[in-house]
C-alpha cells in the first residue's frame, strides 16, 4: 500500500509557504479542532496550535503574549495596593 502524496504545486515559487501552511491549517482543523485556539492576550489577533501536553496553553507566545499579561496583573496589584 502507497501512501498518498500531496504535493503543492503554485505559479509563483514565493506562495510556495503560505500554500503549504494553509493546508498544514486544514490538516489540523480536521485532526485536532480542540487544538487550535485564539490567544488569550486581549490585544493579540493570533491563533496557535497548543502543543502543549495537557492542552491549556493559552498564548501564542509565553515570552511575548504570557508575560505582557503577567506584567499587566503585576503592575494592577502594584498600582492597586497604592
């Protein structure tokens, strides 16, 4: 048994990427639906896949997304406490 062969074929070599990532998006909407998730940053317009063991990843990136929202909190409880 052969294994079927997907192979993306564009006019411009330079839509080559975003082809191949729109498929690997439809992949993954039809395997792993649960999976791909709005990040939690009220500011942030992005979506990602959780790839996370357990599933409850909430931004689309800890260093970016994750720590504006920590430092968020901290500056509020400061700012509260004041």
């Amino acid at each position: 048994g052969h294994d079927p062969v997907r192979e993306v074929e564009v006019d411009e070599q330079a839509w080559l990427p975003a082809a191949v990532a729109a498929l690997d998006l439809l992949d993954l909407l039809h395997d792993r639906p649960d999976r791909i998730r709005p990040c939690a940053h009220p500011d942030c317009i992005l979506w990602f896949f959780d790839t996370s063991r357990n599933g409850t990843r909430r931004w689309c990136s800890m260093a970016a997304c994750g720590n504006r929202a920590k430092a968020q909190r901290h500056y509020s409880r400061v700012r509260d406490a004041g």
